[in-house]
C-alpha cells in the first residue's frame, strides 16, 4: 500500500513531502535514506543521494574549519521554495534537505538531499537542481578559517553559471 505522502494528486502529479532541517547537529545518512524509502514504499523506484562534506583547501589555502551562520525561519523558507520549483520541474516522491551550521570541521557533513522519485532520471535530475540552487538562493553565510585568517564565501561564477543553466 502506497503511505499518504506518495499518493498522486488530484492533478496526477506526486504530492511531494517534503523534509527541510537546518541544524547543528550531524546526521546519519543511513537513517535518512531508510526513513525516505519507508515514506514511499512500492512507489519509488529511485532514491538520489547528495552528501556534502567541508573540504580541507580552498584557493590554495589549508581550510581549518568553516562556520555556517543561518536566519531561522527565513532560511527554511528559501530551501522550501527551491523544494517547491523541483516538484514542479520534475515527478517527485520525497525530498529531504538536511543542512548544517555552526561550527564545522574538514571533512564533517555539511549538507544531505535525497530525492526519491519513480524513475532515476526524475530523482538525479532534482538531486542536482537542488543542491545548484542551494548554493546560490539558500540563505546561509559561510566564514572560512585558514591558516592565513578568515574570509566569509559567496557563491562562486561556476555556481551561478550552473543555477542559470536551470
């Protein structure tokens, strides 16, 4: 039996559930991704991972850590709307953003979407739309610290480019 949260609407599109946390503490992708197969048992036929980690070098620079600084409320609210433009682009089951702030290390987990959709090409296609668009419209502020000192991060050319190329 499909679970509520996979059931077509009325207009034959998927009712997407949709799961946005922003948070300091890790997460285990294990659980996420059991948790989105479970919402859409015998519906899905596809389940897209992206996992982010904080890399340790950025322009030339020995990267010791990076602080995410958010505005509860308003930065949910541009996730959901990234959310809400995929589900009208593509046939979607279940996405799950799971994004951290506060103090992180290299190589600690910075950001989880899954996308469970009933075919692959649906689920990678969002997969990539989300994580190109949370780079550019997702409301977050990055402070990098390197051996040198700190500097906060924008969004980069290439990220602009491959949001524009939606």
């Amino acid at each position: 039996m499909k679970s509520p949260s996979c059931l077509p609407s009325p207009a034959g599109k998927p009712v997407v559930h949709a799961e946005i946390r922003v948070q300091t503490d890790d997460f285990d992708i294990g659980r996420e991704w059991a948790a989105c197969r479970s919402r859409c048992a015998g519906s899905a036929g596809a389940v897209v991972a992206f996992g982010g980690l904080v890399r340790d070098r950025s322009q030339d620079d020995s990267v010791r850590g990076l602080y995410l600084e958010h505005y509860p409320g308003m930065t949910e609210s541009s996730i959901r709307k990234i959310v809400d433009q995929a589900a009208t682009r593509w046939k979607l089951f279940d996405v799950v953003v799971i994004h951290r702030v506060g103090q992180l290390a290299p190589e600690d987990q910075i950001v989880l979407v899954l996308v469970a959709s009933a075919h692959r090409a649906d689920a990678f296609a969002a997969c990539e739309f989300v994580m190109d668009y949370l780079k550019t419209d997702a409301v977050f502020w990055k402070k990098e610290a390197h051996d040198g000192g700190q500097r906060w991060i924008q969004a980069t050319a290439e990220d602009r480019q491959r949001r524009q190329s939606w």
